[in-house]
C-alpha cells in the first residue's frame, strides 16, 4: 500500500472551476492525495472569455510556499499558472532552496479561450529561471512551440523532437509533450530526457470529449506518482493512464446527460 502522499500545487484560480487550482484540487482528491496549495491570481472567467487576472501579491505567494514546505512533508510540487515576472522570480528563489523535490512545470501560458495568461517578459523570466528548477515540464504543442520559439529567438524547427531538444537545452531536466493538440485516433505524450536515447510514448483513444483543465489534472496525477517514489516514465505513464480515466468517465456523464 503507498502512502497518502502530501502535494503543493502553486496555481491560479479559474472562477468557472473548469482549470487551475479547482482542477488540481478535484484531481488530488480522487486519487487520495492531501494538497496544499499557494495562489498565485485569481481570474474571473467562463468558459469562453477571461475578463480579470488579479495577481495574488509576490510576499504572499512566498508565504503561502514557505509555509506549504515548513514541516517537510510534501513529496512533490505541480507549478500552474504564475502569470507575471515577479512571481516567477518569488517562487524560484524559494524552491531552489529544495533541490531534492521533485517539481512538475506545466507552462501555462494562455487560457483555451485565447487570453494569454503570461506575456513575453515573464515568459524570458520563466525560462531562464524555473526550466532548471523542473524535474519535468509538461507544454502542450502550441506551449511547446512558444517556449522553443522564445529561447532559440526565432522561428523553432517543426518537429516536436527538435523544439523538445531545445527546451531540454535551456535547462528543463525532461519534457512530456502532451499529443492533445494533434489528429489522429490516438492521443500520444512522448517523454523527452536529457541524455535519454529515443523518447517514451504514452498513447491513448482519443476520446470524443472537450475537456478543459485537462494539463492541470495530468500534472498533478504525475505528481502523485512522483510523490509516492515512482521514476518519471513510470509518473507519466500513471498520469496518462489516470487522465484517459477522467476522460472515460467525462464521456460517460456526457452521453448520460444527453440521453
Ligand atoms: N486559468 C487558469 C487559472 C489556469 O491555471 C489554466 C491552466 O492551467 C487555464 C486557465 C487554462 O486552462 P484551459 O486551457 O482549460 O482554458
């Protein structure tokens, strides 16, 4: 039997309760994990639109964190949304302090409906000061092709192994490319390591279903894993395994809704 493990998830709060901390909080839960958490903004949106980003102010935020960490007993730490430079800068210099914890980054950058909830700025502070705090980032493709595109300062390569290769070169330990974005009848995340050889793929049905807050519950189901000692590969393939559950389950509810 694992032991229930302790999580920090430092998030922003989506008023719809479809992503961010909401979803973390709904993922953690489900799987028996204890989440504390450090807010970093607080948005006002739909499902359509995002209309207010309050940040949550930075000696707050590095409250929160500090005393999240100050007993020792969270196992492993999910970054969302942290929406401006400021922030960035409070909670690498917080966590750098704690090489040993495993850290899941998953650049949040713009909400589906199109607001961005990170601009060019944090976006350069982002990249120069967590990519070598994480133990894995989690981009999505058009995440993926944003970071790769701000750190080479020009148009990135089209594949997904050479935009990987760069993120891996600006410090990121290991890279999961979410598949979501792509076609096709299966959903692959492919796990890219530094030093590794050829990447690992992680498949699944795609699944009829518009899900949102879908990277938030995946980065904390991996986090789980990593908290309870499992090696990445075997992290992802638990975070891929438990997300195509929740979207099994999503269908369900949808087609009993609907009939
Ligand atoms: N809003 C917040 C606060 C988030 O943390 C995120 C993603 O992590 C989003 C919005 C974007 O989620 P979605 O892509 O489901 O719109």
């Amino acid at each position: 039997m694992k032991t229930r493990p302790v999580l920090l998830a430092i998030a922003g709060s989506d008023s719809s309760g479809g992503a961010g901390i909401a979803a973390d909080i709904r993922a953690a839960h489900d799987l028996g994990a204890t989440l504390r958490f450090a807010l970093t903004a607080v948005t006002a949106q739909s499902d359509r639109q995002v209309t207010f980003i309050h940040p949550v102010p930075p000696a707050i935020v590095r409250e929160q964190i500090r005393l999240s960490l100050g007993d020792g007993a969270v196992g492993a730490v999910k970054i969302g949304m942290l929406g401006s430079a400021a922030t960035v800068e409070t909670v690498a210099d917080l966590l750098v302090r704690y090489p040993d914890l495993p850290i899941v980054l998953d650049p949040v950058m713009a909400s589906s409906s199109g607001r961005r909830l990170l601009d060019d700025v944090a976006t350069a502070v982002f990249i120069e000061r967590m990519l070598p705090l994480a133990s894995l980032l989690t981009p999505n493709l058009p995440e993926l092709e944003i970071l790769a595109a701000a750190i080479a300062g020009a148009a990135p390569p089209a594949s997904i192994a050479e935009q990987a290769d760069i993120v891996l070169a600006a410090g990121a330990k290991a890279v999961l490319v979410k598949g979501g974005h792509e076609q096709g009848d299966r959903a692959v995340d492919r796990l890219f390591q530094v030093g590794g050889d050829a990447p690992n793929h992680f498949g699944s049905p795609r699944l009829p279903v518009a899900m949102r807050g879908t990277g938030c519950m995946l980065s904390t189901a991996i986090c789980v894993a990593l908290a309870q000692g499992d090696s990445l590969a075997a992290s992802c393939r638990r975070g891929k395994i438990q997300m195509t559950a929740w979207f099994e389950r999503a269908v369900e509810k949808a087609s009993r809704d609907g009939g």
